[in-house]
C-alpha cells in the first residue's frame, strides 16, 4: 500500500467546517452549510434538500 506523503493531508483543503457559512432552510428550518457544488449560486440557494424544495408550498410564509 502507498503511504501519504506529510505534504498531502487525508482530507481536502479549504476551510474547515464550522468556518463555512451558513443559512435556515425556510421549510424545515434547519441550519445547512455551504456546499462545494453550490459554490457558484450560493446567493440563490434557499433550501437545504430536494426535498424541502418539494415542500415549500406547504410550508407557512414560504414564497409558492
């Protein structure tokens, strides 16, 4: 088996978890996190999961 060089951490770089932002998903509202697929829109991204986007309409105050 290779090993890791000590350059090349396990995991990937950037910021560590709790220093990525954050947003309330308006269905649930529950916190998620910054996503690297999301990345591009972040300022468009308003539910956690396909799933609440699903929901929005059920949700109270939530834009139909």
């Amino acid at each position: 088996m290779p090993r890791r060089s000590p350059a090349r951490p396990a995991m990937g770089g950037g910021r560590p978890p709790a220093d990525r932002p954050t947003k309330t998903c308006p269905v649930c509202g529950l916190p998620f996190t910054w996503r690297r697929k999301w990345a591009r829109d972040w300022a468009q991204v308003r539910y956690c999961s396909d799933r609440c986007r699903a929901r929005r309409a059920l949700a109270p105050g939530a834009d139909a």
